[in-house]
C-alpha cells in the first residue's frame, strides 16, 4: 500500500493465498474424472533442491515420518527419490486426490516453516488419460498450474492437447497464463 493510499483511506485486497491455490485440484479433479474420463494416477510428488545440512535433512525426514504415521490411516504411502538432474522428490501414492494434496502441502510447508520454502520447486500430481500418463504441474512460486501431456517418442509433449485440457477446466484451476513457463518435467518419478 502506497502513501497516497494511506492518507485517502484506500485499502487493497489481499492476494488469495497461494496454498489455496493447491487445493483448487482437490475439486478439479472429479470434473476432470466425470465430464473428460481423465483419472488420477494415485501418485504425487513435491520436488526440491535439497541442501547438504543437518538442519535441512531432520526437517524433511520429521516431515516424512509425520506421513508414514498419518498415512498408515488414510492409506498414504511415502517414499524419497533422487532424479537424473539431481533434484530430490518426496513421492506419495494413494487413490484419493485429496489426500495427496493435503500430504504434499504438509511437507512444503514443513520446508516453508523451516525456512527452505525457496528450495521448493513444483509439486506433480500423475492423472491417466486413454492410458497415458499426464500430469498437473503446480509452480510453487508463482502459484500456478499447468498440464504436461508428454507424447510418444523421446521428450516430446502434446502442447496440443495441453491447451484443450486448459480450455476444458475453465476456471476450475488457476492457470499459469504465461504458456512459456509450462515448462516439462521429463523423467517424473511417479
């Protein structure tokens, strides 16, 4: 808020909060699974750079562990992954949607609470289509979503039908409406 909104008594409203914008998929995907036959895979992983220290190690395994007990009753299963770029995945599996955004939003915000909230890169939910795999990408730091549709051959997507899927949700998920940062996660571990 700026001086002159201050002094003339203006106030503005506050950006909708980005975890909010996570959980636009827990009501997105039954409308994907009804009206577009997209199913979910039952998989789902928040990717991140680790850092080599203590501090950062006993944050993401108290937040694992915190799964592991929490998931033996909602049938969550949790496991950590490294991928060919280096990067460190906390993969769940479980067939409800739901539950896998509530498990992904506690470990970030476990590292946001913890101080590593920038380490965070994007969270990636599995959905299956004619059998294919695709998924929902969730851009952490602008709060944003995207579907990469990954097509047959050696890194190859279907922007094509990336952009249905967009016009298909309407205003269901909030889109990331710069197409130049759909960026592909090649080699997803889910």
């Amino acid at each position: 808020m700026g001086f002159l909104d201050t002094l003339l008594g203006r106030s503005r409203t506050a950006k909708p909060a980005k975890t909010d914008r996570l959980f636009a998929l827990s009501t997105a995907h039954v409308t994907l699974s009804t009206q577009h036959g997209i199913e979910s895979g039952g998989k789902a992983g928040l990717v991140f750079q680790a850092e080599a220290t203590s501090d950062f190690a006993t944050i993401v395994k108290e937040a694992e562990e915190i799964l592991h007990a929490t998931g033996e009753e909602m049938g969550t299963t949790v496991e950590s992954k490294e991928d060919d770029f280096g990067y460190r995945w906390v993969v769940l599996s479980d067939d409800d949607v739901e539950d896998l955004v509530v498990g992904v939003n506690s470990i970030k915000d476990a590292l946001d609470t913890g101080g590593y909230g920038d380490r965070v890169l994007a969270a990636v939910f599995k959905f299956v289509e004619s059998g294919r795999p695709l998924y929902f990408i969730y851009n952490v730091k602008r709060g944003s979503w995207y579907p990469f549709v990954p097509a047959p051959g050696q890194q190859q997507r279907n922007t094509e039908r990336e952009l249905q899927i967009k016009a298909q949700l309407g205003n269901e998920l909030p889109f990331e409406p710069e197409l130049e940062r759909w960026f592909p996660l090649w080699g997803v571990p889910l």
